[in-house]
C-alpha cells in the first residue's frame, strides 16, 4: 500500500502539469480538492474514510456559509461534495449552493453547478424549483454554451409540473440552426414525454420534423422518442415503417459522417436502435414486415467484421426477424447466426447465443435439438452465468417428457446457488413446472409421478426457505386440497405427502424452514388418518415436539396446534371424554392433547393461548369437534366467490342511498393530496389525475371489483410476475394451471417418441437417476455417451413433429377446480392495462375523449335495445320498400356510440311528469310549425354536424347564435318562445327510422343549459305513447317536459326538453337516451340517441368587479398553469385570444391591463373558476384557480381547443 | 436501459458513479460494494455479463480500473460492453495518452482530479439510461468549448 500511495505522490505534479494543458482549473497540490483526493487514495479502511469525510464535510460546511467564497472556489467546493456523496456521505447544506452555483457561475462553474445538481438533486426534490429560473434565463441566453446547459440538465432532471413554463422555449430551439441545440432540445422532449407525456402531445408534428432532420445526430435523438411511443402503440406509427427502413438503409449503407463510425461499423447503437423500433413495429403486421426484409438482409449481410459491435448489431437483427411476420429465407439466416453464437469460443458470445436461443425457442423449438449437444455443454460450464442462462432457456423448452430431467438440473443448481435472488427465482420456476406436469410422465404408475412430485416440492420448500414467494406453499396446498377427478389419485398423493412428512419429522426436523414446517403440518393434521397403520398419537407427538422447540416461529406454532386440534379427534380423545371407553393409545393421545392445551393456556402469544383454549375445549365436545373440523374434505364443495359478487346488491343499495363509492386505499391518498391547500404540485395531478379519479369513481361497479382481486387471488400469475421472463408460460403445454390440475384433458402427444422412452424412463428417484445420467468418468467416449443419453432425454419431446404442440397451442379450457369467478382475468387485465397506458399517449385530442369513453363498461343499453325490440329491427327492414323512409347518416354514429355508453343507472327520466303536462304546455309552441318539418327535420348542417354527433371530439364546439341574430333557420320555430331568444346551436339530427326523426338543440338559458329534442312524425298515421328517455350520469337533471306524448298525429312535430346541470366538472359528457312510440297497428319501436355535450354548454360568464376578482381569487386554491397558443401575434393577440375565449366559451372578461388579462366565468350555479391570462415569450400563459378540483383542467382542455381551432 | 454507470478500482473504490434511477444515497454504498463483489471476484474467461438482482451488469477492466453498467433485462449486453470500450476511447481522446493501457495509477488519478470533467462527457453519451450518442467529436465538442472559454 505505502508503494502505492508513494508512486501517487509521485505521479502527482505531472498531472498537475497535465491539468493545465487541458485547460482544467488550477489545482495546486495544496488545494482543498487536491488533498481530499490524495486523503481518498490513502484510505485504509472504512473507518478513516468516515473520519475524513466528516472532516471535510465540516470544512466544506464553513466554506460555502462564508460570504467570501467566490464562484470559482466554489466549483472546487462542489466537485469536493460530489465525491463526498459519491463516497455515500450526505452534503445536503450544498444543494443550495450548487443550484446558486448554476445561476451566478461563469461557463464552466455554471456547467458544474449544473452538474452537482444532476447529481444530487431527484426529481421530486423541492428546490429543483429554484432551477426553474436560471433554466429559463439560460434558455433564452445568446450564449449557445448556456442554452446547451440548461438543455442539458433539462433533459436530465426537471420539475414536471413547471414544464410549461419553458416548453415553447424548448420547442422553439427545435428550429435553431446549430445541430447540438436542435439534438439537445429534442432529448429534453424525450424527457417531457417520459414524465409528462400530456404535455407534449402538440408537438407530435415535430417530432415528426426532427426524425427527417438534415443532421444524423437529431435524426438519432428523435428515435428515443419513437420507440417509446411505439411501445406504447404500434399502431400509430406503422407508416413510419417506411421512413425507419430507410433511415437504416442509409445507416447501414454507410452514408452517414465517417466519425459515427465506430471500429469501422456505421453507428451501431443507431442501428440497435432502429432494428429494436422495426421489431416493434412488424410484430403482427405482415404488410409493415415485408417492408423490412431487404433492410435486414442487408443488415446480417453487412455484419461480417468480426468484432463485437457487429454481434450486437446481429444479436438485435435475430431478435427482430424472429419477432416480425416471419420469413423463411431471413429465419435461416438468423439461426445460422444464432448457432455461430452459440458455438464461438468467445464466452461473451456464447452467452448472447444462449439468450437468443432462448428468446427464439419459443417460435422454434427445433432450433434447440440443433444445438442440443452445446446446451448440454453449457449445463457443466465452469461460468455460473452460463449455467443460469441455460437454464433458462431449458426451462422454456420443458414439456412432459423432459419435465423430470431439467427439474433435477434446476435443483442441483439451486443446491450450490447462494444468490437470494436466482433461488427466489428458480424456485419459483421449479415450483411452476413440478404443479404444471406432475402426472404427465409416461410412466403409466401413478406412484414415482407421486413421489416425484411431492419430493420435488420438498427439494423447493427446503431450498427456498424464507425467500420464496409465499404463493408457491399455499398453491401447493391448494393443488393437494382441491385434488383431480380421480378420488383414488388423490388419495395416493395425500397419502404418500403424509408418509414422506413423517418420516421427514422423525429423522431430521430441524432444519427444515418454517414455511415448510407449516406445509408439513397442514398436510398432517388434514390428511394422515387416510394412511391406515398410522397412529395419529404418534402424528401428534410429532408435531407437539415442534411446539417445544425453540427455533419454531410463532405463526408456525399456530398452524401445528391447528393441526393438533384436527388430529384431535383422531386420536380418540373425543371418545373418551364422551365415555365411550377407550384403549391405551387412544387414552395417551387424549392425555397428550390434554397437555399440549394445558401448556399453551398460559402462553403469553396470546394467539397460541386462544388455539391451546379451544383445544381444550374441543377435545371435549365430539360433536362440536365434526361440526367445526368435519373430518374429509368440504373442498370439493366450496366456492369461493373473489369478486365478492354476493355484495353487490348491498353495494348498490348503498351506493344508491347516498354512500361515497369504495375506493383503494392509493386513490384515497392521491385524493388527499390533491384536496391539500398550497399544494406544491398542482401540474402534477392535475389532468390525468383529475381524470383517473372521476374515471375509477365512475368505475366501481362489482365488475371491476371482480377484476381486481381475481388478480390478487391469482397467485400464480403473481409468482410468473415474480421471475424475470415474461413468455416463459408460452409455448409450454399446461398440465397444472393456475386452476389447479387438469387432468386427462388432452391427449399426450407420446407416440412419437417411442424410441426415446426407453432412453428416458424417469427413473423412481432422483439421486439414482442423476447418477446415472452424469457419472464422473475419464472415459472419453463413455462420457459423450452420458450427454448422449442426457441429450436424449432433454430434447425429448421437442422432435419436429410434435413441436407444434410446444408453440402456444391454445390450452383447453381447464376444469376449474376452486371455482374462482376469474376467468379471462387475463386477457381483461391485459386489455384493460393496455388501453389505460396507451389512451394518454393517444393523438392529441383523443386522450380526453378516450379516456372519457371508456369510463363506460361494455353496454347493457344495446342489450336491452336487442331484447326489447328484435322484431322491431326486422320489420323496419322489411318495411323498408317504401323508400321515402329517410335514414339520416347518423344512426351508425349514434349506435356506434351508443355502443360505448355507460349502463343506465340513474333513472330519472322514469319520473315522468303525466303526459298531460307535455300536452298543455306544448301545443302553442307548435303551431305553423308542422309543413315546414315534414317529413323529416331538413338538415341545416348536414354533414358537419352529424358527424361531431357521431364522433365526437375532433369537430367544432357548436357554433353559438348570437341572440340578437334575426335570420333564425326554420327549425327554431319550434323552440318553445322562451327559449327562442336564448343563444341556441343548429337543430342537429339525432336518429331516424321511416316514422319518426329526432333532432336536438342546446340552448344555452342562464341558469342551466336546456337541451330541446325535437320529435317530427314522418309517417301518415299517428304514433302512439311516445316516451323518452335520457341518461347521463354526469349530470343533473332538473327539469323536463314533455316526455311523454299520448299521441304524436302524422306529419306533426313535438318538442320534449331537459334542463341540465352540471355538478361535477367534465370535458365532455355523453347523453344517451331512447325513444319509443307504437304504431298505431303495430309494434312498438326504440329509438337509441346520443349526443356530446361539452363543458362549454354549461359556463357561463360570471360578472365580477376587478377588486371583487382579486378577493376571490386568493381564497381559491387549485390550481393550474399552461401556455396556450396566441392568435394574432401581430395584432394585439391578447385582445383578440380573449375575444375569441370569450365568445366561444362564454367568459367574461374582466378587465384587461398591459398584457395581462383577468377572465373569469362559473359552471351552472356552482362554482366559479378564475383565469389569469399573460402575454408571455410568444404564448398565452394562463393561469386558472377554482374551488373545485377537476374544473381547471377541464377549461383548460376546452381554452386549448377554442384557440387551436382559430 | 442502462440503470446506473460506476467506476470502481480494484480495490473496489468507488472512482465515478452515476445513477439513472433514483437510489437512494444510504443504499447506494451498500449497492456498490455488491456489485463490485459480483464483478471482481469473476475470473478472466467468465463471460462480462453477471446476474444482479433483476439487474444485469455489464464490466469491463482497464487496468486498475473497472466499469460496471447496471441494465435492465431487454438491454443488449454486449453493445453496452462495447459502450463502454467507445466511453475509455473518448477520455482517451480528451486526456491525450493512452487511458487504455497506462500506468494503473495515472488513469485512475486522471479520472479522481477530472471528476466534473468525466461526468460532463457521460451526460452527453448516457442520458436518462439511454445512449443518446457515440460519436466522439460531438461527444467532446461542448466540453472543449467550455475549456476553450475557460483559456481566454
């Protein structure tokens, strides 16, 4: 060590001189930086480390507190804190210091105070805020240094909920001329996206623009994005595809600058990059595959030096060829590649070969007999890693007939394995296969299968000990419990379980794991009166020597006095308190119990004192002992609801009586944290968050419910979770499910492979059978003999023509023994977690809409139309002739929405006022009106209308008549008078059939907003008992006339209107509804409507006085930034974006001063909600407070649609 | 997705770290020294790809010193092995002698009194556990301007 420390010191003042001639600052051998370093290369041990740290911590302390420090020592001072966390040792007083280092340095300092803060701070760190300033100035700094900096740490870390404030900023250098700023500012989007994907979601276009960048570099940093966002849906971007084979074709074609090559390969991680995005995009998509397959061609053909960056080009392109539509020619190649792989001397390369192997085996299966011979080799390979990896891949080419030999090669490796981490897993693997084929072996005896089975999960439970995953006893008890159809099979199982426990106990207990000890007792105290010649005082005694040892947790304890408790009455303890008499064994079984409860009753675990006590009283009442431990199992019988389904009509009683819906425990929390004043991260919950919640609100209904804790309860799903793979279940056929055994239900596909069962009988046990697999030898030939055999009974199984049967042949549906109500958990869970991630990262304008359709689960309203009116449908076909029947384009929008549309629940529109009052009020309304509407309502707007009916989003907010407009179209005739004066939109068509058209109009009443549906008989008779109804969960409905009409006479024309309030705030809400009449000969038909109303309809402008804004405005509380897009840059935008705000979505303006603009407006009769717009760095920042939570954010959707709409 | 990036020596001395996920600081000595132990206890003709956790790291020697990337599963090893051949190149690059074969004491000391200088030139190749770029000149470029301006 002293030489060492010696040549250090000597070898000191060159570097110095070296320091200067690279331009770093000047480090004297006496500075501060200097010594800490030499002190560092000193150390001797942990304790000197501690005491110099301290010391320098203290020294750094004083240093940066005194005023004098100038920047430029202060540079030194973090570099010096820097190693000091590096080293594990906390220097919190110098984040401040490094975030003033980042604002007052000059270049270099400035870069390291960035740095310091890159490194200290994480990104929830609250004085990341004080970045947020300097990011900004730094930003805008002529100085290209500084604004590569800040994009920089931008990039790296930085407040999500204060992105806005610099985004247009960010955004603008998309277009700076140099290419460093352009590929820098595309990275801090890469970032934006990564953590608050919402807010990036304008941008797309240029993401667009960056990806066909002039500069390779930019090209390059777009495709991060890209293959984040193509993870997340393919689908988007599958005409890219083209773009990305080209992209790559230049790459590869070496077109690109020669300084990306590295060791003469053309950018290679620009390469991996690609091949990973096209492998994304071609997975399932043959057209988008075809696309490729020159390029990777090209690709394979192209690699041909021989060094590592090639083989990790090639390792990617095998990866995509085998993930994309596949391809013979291409398929051939990639093996060849794979097997060069996996026969190279190289180790790295070997390993890689083994991972692609087994990556690719699913598909192939073949491929692994191939190499069958180099896998055996890398069984036995000195490397562990190796070993792993190989096992791995084994694990995945398991069927029934190998299923003994490489389970044995899992345990052995677990024997030796020391890692918590590889035996958690492998156990967890072993566990899976052994539940999986325990009874699949060829062997026609059930007893070795048996024996193998439960000896296996022996093996586990001692390995695995504490670390396993806790399902893995509980499914094996479970499998044990629910058994197969085949009593006598369960029996042999449970019998030779209880013979191989006893005999466990008898000789060595003591080591064996409590979670085992556990498993050993269940399975004594349920099952060991099956074995005849066993004395159930000698099970007893056995397991209450447990109780007295020392090393037996207390939860183990509990599950061995239940055990005895059940044991109990086997050993005829009732009997004799009963008076029945008893013999000698069965007196000193009783006494033993006795004792046992006796001992325990005074037990401080109190748990154990509540066991020992009902013991006690159990062993002396038979007949309460059968009824609360009946002997044989009720398992066959029981069911176990985990959707909790009997509870749904006390919850929806509940629900309907007021109670707040049931939310988890992680809603309940990010609620609270919302609700707090002051919060300091508003951005942060503010849209999707607002969203999600009202959308799991919403969503508590008993199905989702279901869902959930079917997950929960599916412990092997969980323990699949658990290992790092996530095909691993693919292409292995299923003897054991999730669902316990599946016996008998296919056929096992063992024919073919006669000759080798005589290779590969599965021996009785398994030490004589890896004995005489792998025998140490020094013959040579004898050897390879042994791997021969080996081989043979590895592969077995996996020949050609039953491969097919490893390739995810869909599994027949399992009997479902523990009658779980989960089934399709799976794929439910899938698509409902896809459509939660993907929905945010949808196009713009779809993620609020999505998100908003999909609070509605699959739709009772189409199955009610379906059952109420069937033949309904058929004879409006048949009627159909008459031709003058007009069908307006909507009705497949509507219905296709409709389709979407939350159940009906509220039923508000059943309390209909009598018909009478429809018919008093409305017959003024419709005079003169009936010509001009017949036969059916003329369509004012035709397409554009009916189509945002029907779609939605994308279109228009209505278009607002101004009241004093006096060229009204026709059909506003029909508005009842008091509504004719008010702002109203377009009578737009809703539904049609030959009789009947249906129409609405919003009209927008000071105080709610009045939706007026509009029924206009097309038909020459009139139409009976028309009713409406309307649904919408969202909102209040609090008033309606006329909705319901005794009659409604030909070629005349009724109104019916709902007025509608909204409580809650919502971007938009759908109203879906039916209406239904009779013929006056005829059936009954439904009409389905539905219509979009947006929060626009139910704002209106709040008239405030600027002192009393200012009031308001500090006692509110939630709060939202954004930077919107400014109109009229030129002109006075501020005006005019108000202006624009003001007349489409019905604010009032309160007062404008300089550039800034105070705006303010309230949902129907509730709360207000209050803007502060400013003009700023090109765009509109606003800044808006409401008492309520959702409301901000929801304006702000509608504020960004009125301004980009323009 | 590269998790986390250190240099260490072989006396299993932390030289550089640099984490791509939150750690938090009080575990990350302890997570040193496993991963250390991990890699400097495997003999020359293992493969330079070891099982941490559900991590996988990456190492490689020069001289005295090691790089140890920790990555995520759906990572490709070995053009992260090579990542780091292309990261030693670009300090040799900048230093002007030879990082690749020295004097075991000179790189390492290179590295200890260019702390802030190493870190600025991974910021540009490694960002957020992604390899944002390799290309040399462009990985030294900003660096070498803020040196050029620090001269004048």
């Amino acid at each position: 060590m002293s030489d060492v420390v010696e040549k250090t010191l000597t070898a000191l003042p060159g570097l110095l001189s070296l320091d200067l001639q690279t331009g770093a600052g000047k480090l004297s051998s006496t500075s501060k930086l200097g010594n800490l370093i030499r002190g560092i290369t000193e150390l001797t041990s942990k304790h000197d480390e501690e005491k110099l740290i301290k010391r320098e911590l203290a020294a750094i302390k004083e240093q940066v507190s005194s005023p004098n420090t100038t920047m430029r020592q202060m540079k030194e001072i973090m570099v010096r804190s820097i190693y000091c966390e590096m080293l594990g040792y906390e220097a919190d007083f110098s984040y401040i210091h490094a975030i003033k280092l980042a604002q007052q340095g000059s270049v270099l300092e400035k870069r390291v105070g960035y740095l310091a803060v890159s490194l200290f701070l994480n990104e929830n760190h609250e004085l990341l805020l004080l970045l947020v300033n300097t990011v900004l100035k730094d930003l805008q700094s002529t100085n290209l240094i500084e604004v590569c900096m800040a994009l920089t740490v931008v990039s790296q870390i930085f407040p999500r909920d204060m992105i806005p404030a610099i985004l247009p900023l960010v955004e603008e250098k998309l277009n700076h001329p140099k290419e460093i700023i352009r590929r820098k500012a595309v990275q801090a989007l890469h970032k934006f996206y990564l953590i608050a994907p919402n807010q990036v979601q304008h941008i797309h276009s240029k993401f667009r623009k960056a990806l066909c960048d002039k500069d390779p570099g930019v090209m390059a940093a777009s495709l991060h994005i890209y293959l984040q966002m193509i993870k997340e849906s393919a689908d988007s971007y599958r005409d890219l595809a083209g773009s990305f084979v080209t992209i790559l074709k230049q790459v590869v074609g070496g077109k690109l600058p020669v300084d990306y090559n590295y060791h003469s390969v053309p950018a290679p991680w620009v390469q991996i990059q690609l091949l990973r995005i096209l492998a994304l995009l071609g997975k399932d998509d043959q057209s988008t595959s075809e696309l490729m397959y020159d390029v990777l061609d090209e690709s394979i053909r192209r690699a041909e030096i021989s060094h590592n960056i090639t083989y990790a080009i090639l390792f990617e392109c095998v990866k995509t060829i085998y993930t994309i539509h596949p391809k013979e020619e291409l398929l051939e190649k990639a093996a060849k590649c794979i097997g060069n792989f996996v026969l190279s001397p190289k180790i790295n390369l070997k390993y890689l070969g083994l991972k692609a192997l087994t990556y690719v085996v699913q598909q192939d299966a073949n491929l692994a007999l191939q190499h069958q011979m180099t896998i055996i080799e890398c069984l036995d390979h000195s490397d562990i890693i190796i070993k792993r990896e190989t096992l791995e891949l084994l694990f995945r080419i398991t069927n029934a007939q190998n299923v003994t030999v490489i389970v044995e090669k899992m345990l052995d490796f677990l024997r030796l394995c020391h890692e918590d981490y590889a035996i958690i897993d492998l156990v967890a693997k072993v566990a899976e296969l052994a539940e999986k084929y325990p009874f699949r072996t060829p062997c026609p005896h059930l007893t070795p299968n048996n024996r193998w089975f439960i000896e296996t999960m022996s093996t586990i439970f001692t390995v695995g000990g504490e670390l396993m995953q806790p399902d893995i006893p509980s499914n094996f008890l479970r499998l044990l419990a629910e058994g197969s159809d085949s009593l006598e099979d369960d029996r042999q199982l449970r019998m030779y379980a209880v013979d191989s426990y006893v005999s466990l106990l008898q000789t060595n207990p003591t080591k064996l794991p409590q979670r085992f000890l556990q498993v050993i007792s269940w399975v004594l105290g349920e099952y060991s009166h099956l074995v005849d010649d066993l004395s159930p005082c000698l099970v007893i005694e056995l397991l209450v020597r447990l109780l007295e040892r020392p090393d037996v947790a207390s939860d183990t304890r509990s599950w061995v006095m239940t055990a005895v408790g059940k044991l109990s009455a086997g050993a005829g303890v009732g009997k004799l308190s009963a008076g029945t008499g008893a013999g000698g064994g069965t007196g000193e079984g009783a006494g033993l119990v006795q004792r046992v409860a006796q001992q325990h009753s005074s037990s401080l675990d109190t748990q154990l004192r509540q066991q020992a006590l009902e013991l006690q009283l159990l062993s002396q009442d038979p007949e309460l002992h059968a009824r609360v431990l009946p002997r044989g199992d009720a398992w066959g019988s029981l069911e176990v609801d985990s959707s909790l389904s009997f509870l749904d009509g006390f919850v929806s009683e509940a629900l309907a009586s007021g109670a707040a819906p049931y939310k988890p425990p992680h809603q309940r929390q990010e609620e609270l944290r919302q609700e707090k004043a002051l919060s300091l991260e508003p951005y942060a919950l503010s849209l999707p968050i607002s969203l999600s919640s009202c959308s799991i609100a919403d969503r508590q209904s008993p199905t989702l419910l279901s869902i959930s804790s079917g997950l929960s309860g599916n412990s092997a799903e969980l323990a699949h979770r658990a290992g790092s793979g996530s095909l691993k279940l693919e292409g292995v056929k299923r003897v054991w499910g999730k669902d316990g055994y599946l016996p008998h239900q296919r056929e096992v596909p063992e024919e073919p492979s006669v000759p080798q069962e005589d290779s590969a009988p599965a021996p009785p046990t398994f030490p004589q059978q890896s004995s005489a697999l792998t025998p140490p030898s020094a013959d040579p030939s004898e050897e390879d003999r042994d791997k021969q055999q080996l081989a043979s009974s590895l592969f077995v199984g996996l020949s050609s023509n039953n491969s097919t049967c490893l390739m995810g042949k869909p599994e027949a549906p399992a009997p479902q023994r523990f009658r779980r109500k989960h089934k399709n958990t799976d794929s439910a869970s899938a698509s409902s977690s896809s459509d939660s991630s993907h929905s945010p990262h949808d196009a713009a304008n779809h993620f609020l809409y999505s998100s908003l359709l999909e609070e509605g689960p699959a739709s009772p309203i189409m199955l009610t139309q379906n059952s109420l009116a069937p033949s309904n449908r058929t004879e409006a076909n048949g009627t159909h002739t008459r031709g003058d029947a007009p069908v307006l384009p909507t009705a497949n929008g509507v219905a296709d929405v409709g389709d979407r549309e939350a159940p009906p629940s509220l039923t508000t529109a059943n309390e209909a006022p009598s018909p009478g009052v429809g018919g008093h009020r409305d017959p003024p309304l419709l005079m003169g009106g009936m010509e001009l509407v017949q036969p059916c309502p003329p369509p004012p707007a035709p397409t554009a209308s009916t189509q945002s009916s029907a779609e939605g989003a994308d279109t228009p907010q209505l278009p607002e008549l101004p009241p004093e407009s006096d060229h009204l179209p026709p059909e506003s005739d029909h508005l009842p008078p008091e509504l004719r004066n008010l702002p109203h939109s377009d009578m737009s068509p809703l539904a049609s059939d030959q009789s009947l058209s249906l129409s609405c109009c919003r009209v927008h009443r000071e105080d709610a907003l009045v939706l007026v549906l509009q029924m206009s008989n097309a038909c020459g008779a009139a139409l009976l008992d028309v009713s409406v109804e309307l649904q919408c969960h969202e909102l209040k409905v609090a008033s309606l006339r006329g909705n319901a009409l005794e009659s409604l006479p030909a070629q005349s024309v009724r109104v019916c209107w709902y007025t509608l309030l909204m409580e809650a705030p919502h971007t938009h809400v759908m109203v879906t509804g039916s209406v239904s009449y009779r013929e006056e000969s005829g059936p009954s038909h439904t009409l389905e409507i539905s219509s979009k109303l947006s929060l626009a309809d139910f704002l209106r402008p709040l008239v405030l006085s600027t002192e009393e804004y200012g009031k308001l405005w500090l006692s509110l509380s939630q709060d939202v930034k954004q930077n919107l897009k400014l109109l009229d840059p030129d002109g006075d935008p501020l005006c005019s974006s108000l202006s624009v705000l003001k007349d489409k979505l019905q604010l009032h303006v309160v007062d404008i001063i300089g550039s800034e603009g105070i705006v303010a407006c309230k949902l129907l009769q509730g709360a207000p909600c209050l803007l502060h717009c400013r003009v700023h760095a090109g765009a509109l920042a606003v800044w808006l407070r409401s008492p309520v939570p959702g409301l901000p954010d929801c304006l702000l959707y509608h504020l960004q649609r009125a301004l980009q709409e323009r | 997705m590269i998790k986390f990036f250190l240099m260490v020596n072989k006396q299993g001395q932390t030289r550089l770290s640099k984490y791509y996920e939150n750690v938090d600081i009080s575990k990350r000595a302890a997570l040193e020294a496993d991963v250390v132990k991990g890699c400097l206890s495997r003999r020359k003709d293992e493969c330079s790809f070891v099982e941490y956790k559900d991590y996988k790291l990456v190492y490689r020697q020069y001289a005295a010193l090691y790089i140890v990337v920790g990555i995520t599963d759906t990572e490709n090893e070995l053009s992260i092995y090579e990542l780091v051949h292309n990261f030693i190149e670009v300090l040799d690059k900048y230093f002007s002698r030879v990082v690749i074969y020295p004097s075991p004491i000179q790189s390492e000391l290179d590295i200890m009194f260019n702390l802030d200088k190493v870190h600025i030139i991974l910021d540009e190749m490694i960002l957020n556990g992604h390899v944002v770029e390799t290309n040399k000149n462009r990985i030294l470029a900003p660096l070498l301007v803020l040196d050029k301006m620090v001269e004048s």
